[in-house]
C-alpha cells in the first residue's frame, strides 16, 4: 500500500514565540520532504514544548513519529491532538493505524470507523479498517470495507487478497456458508491473476483453498513453493508453521514459526502458536516465554494467551500460578465451563477447598447451559 501522508499546516497566531515556531515549523516541513523524519521530528517537538495547546503541530510530531515506525510515540502525540481538536481526520486515520500496527485492533476500530465515515473514498481509511475487522473476526465486517475499498481501487491486489482471507475465515467459522464463501473466495483469485498473473498473492490464496478443501499436503507443497522466491513476506512461515503443528510435524512447525519471527513485522499470532507446540512436545518451561511474548505482541488475545499461560503452568505444577493465571483468563471474558473446571482443580491442589467448590459448581452450571443450547439446535 502506498503511503499518502499530510502534514496539517500550522497556526502561527500563537501569542510569542511566533519567529520560533516559524523557524521551527519551516525546518520541520523541509525535513519532511526530505525524509529526514527524525529531524523533522525534532522540530516538532521544540514547537510542542512552548505551544503545547497547537493540535497542528501534535498531529505533525505525531506523523513523524508515525513515518519512523516509532508506533507508540505517534499514538501519544496524535491523541493529544485529538484531544485540541477532534476534527483532525488525518490524526485519527493515522491514530487509527498505529493501534493496528501494535496489534491492537480492537482499539483501531472506533478511530478508523468515525474516520470513513467522514471520508468514505479514502482507500487507507477503509483498508486498514478491513485489516482490523480481519484481524478480530469480524468477518462480515471486513468483507463490507474490503469491497468498499476495492471499489475505490479496483487494482488493488493487496486488498482483493485480504477480501479472500475475509472469504476464507467465515468458511472457517460458519461450514454452512463454506459453499457461499469459497465462490466470493474464487472470485478474488480470478479478479488479482487478471490484474497480476505473478502475484505471489495467488499462490497464497490457492494454498487456502487447498486447506479449506481439507487437502493439507497440498496447501504445505504451495506454500513451500512460494517460499522459495518470497521468503520474507509475513504470514507465509507462519501459515506453514500452523499446517505442519496440524501435522504434528513439530521440528518442521518450529523453524517455520522462528523463522516468521526473524521478519520485520512477524505475524503475531505466531509467539502463540510457537508456545502451543512447545506444550504439544511436553516443554511448557520454554513454552512460558512465547505466550508471554504473545501477550505484548497480540493483547487482542490476551485472554485465551493466559489461559494457555495456566495450562503451562499446570504442567510445571506450579499450581499458584496457575490460578492466577486462569483468573486472569476470565477477567478477559474468557469463562467457559472448562475454564472454572480446571480453576477448581487448580484450588483443589492447592488446598482451597472452599473455592474450588465454588468454582466446580459454576462449571456444571454453565455445562449445564451448553448442554440445553445444543439440545435446542438439535430441535
């Protein structure tokens, strides 16, 4: 995705300092076409710190910081202007991709919502709020901003690819719209190999749709093919990572996964699913450190990390953490029957008679409550 960036022109109406903060702003703003960033971000400081109250001059400090992959600063500095001034779209657009950057794209969503709403041809805008929707399963939502961006560049690889994966999640989440989805899915193949016959995109998708089709050696033959001249595009290691762990092909499983962290930008399930298959080959002490890596990199997961976090610990009998851990766990929402089962059975071990019961009586209850859901399905 090519980057369109805006620097918001700067009030110099502030009382004093005003030949400073020209000075400043002039340097600033030659820097940025240069691409110094660091320079130009320096000077947006200096203008910050004697005209904190300048929305402009934030939103600038913030793109800087923004161009440097300095995510977090850019975060601070653009809120700030939001805060001066709401009306800033650009500082929300960029607020917006920041916090998806960080992988927090539960926290994206709202800015780059109110953002195409107010800017609905904006390709970024609605690509990046696909992204996020993609990234939380929201697969019907991404679906609809996908193909609103692809409507705005219809020559959009990029896009017509993450539409797909849209396509190929809900296949995932709903078998009874698999035939629904898998047609959307081929559609997308067929609209990139028209505009890129060598997209390495295609081979992505086909090796999907082998997976969706159930015929995983195929989908692991695609993949590995396409390593061969794409080794550094991210997902990819970690796509292959995940069909080996299905495969029970650990070794193979763990250098694809460490290899996916060796990228710029690694997928960021991919700590997670590393720490999966060090408890599938009974090492949870070298598990430990992925989920908790996992838990910075991905905290939209952080719930179901920290009951895999409980399981490790578990397996190390280390029962009072283990506890803490599964608490934790559904703090974050994560409350299923199993979940206070094995809480209970934690407390249990650790002598916490009274609210293990209390605990194990929840599970039956919410057992319970499963099973008469499923029986009514079944109606």
């Amino acid at each position: 995705m090519r980057w369109l960036v805006f620097c918001v022109a700067l009030s110099l109406r502030a009382q004093g300092d005003e030949d400073m903060v020209s000075r400043h702003a002039q340097a600033a703003s030659a820097a940025m076409q240069t691409g110094n960033f660091a320079s130009a971000e320096e000077h947006y400081r200096a203008i910050a710190h004697v005209q904190p109250r300048m929305a402009e001059a934030q939103a600038n400090l913030g793109l800087s910081c923004f161009l440097q992959k300095k995510y977090e600063a850019a975060i601070q500095a653009f809120d700030s202007a939001l805060k001066l001034n709401p009306e800033l779209l650009n500082a929300r657009l960029f607020a917006g991709i920041s916090r998806f950057d960080l992988n927090r794209p539960a926290s994206a969503v709202p800015l780059l919502l109110r953002y195409t709403e107010a800017k609905p041809d904006d390709l970024q805008g609605q690509y990046y709020l696909g992204l996020a929707y993609l990234e939380l399963e929201k697969y019907s939502d991404a679906q609809r901003t996908l193909k609103a961006a692809s409507k705005i560049d219809a020559r959009n690889v990029d896009v017509l690819y993450h539409l797909a994966q849209s396509y190929l999640g809900e296949a995932r989440k709903d078998a009874s719209r698999r035939n629904a989805m898998a047609r959307g899915y081929e559609e997308a193949l067929e609209h990139i190999a028209a505009i890129d016959p060598n997209s390495y995109r295609l081979a992505q998708i086909r090796a999907g749709l082998s997976e969706l089709e159930g015929n995983k050696a195929e989908a692991i033959r695609q993949l590995e093919e396409l390593l061969k001249n794409d080794p550094k595009t991210s997902g990819i290691h970690y796509a292959l990572g995940c069909l080996y762990t299905e495969a029970r092909q650990y070794d193979k499983a763990i250098g694809q996964f460490q290899a996916e962290m060796d990228l710029e930008r690694p997928f960021p399930r991919t700590y997670l699913q590393l720490g999966h298959v060090y408890v599938a080959l009974e090492k949870p002490e070298e598990a430990l450190p992925m989920f908790h890596r996992a838990l910075e990199v991905d905290p939209s997961s952080a719930g179901l990390v920290w009951v895999d976090i409980a399981r490790a610990y578990r397996s190390l009998n280390e029962a009072g953490k283990s506890i803490d851990a599964y608490k934790k766990a559904i703090q974050l929402g994560q409350r299923g029957a199993s979940i206070y089962y094995q809480l209970a059975l934690m407390q249990k071990k650790a002598g916490r008679g009274e609210d293990a019961r209390r605990n194990l009586e929840i599970s039956r209850k919410l057992r319970s409550e499963d099973d008469q859901r499923e029986a009514s399905k079944q109606q």
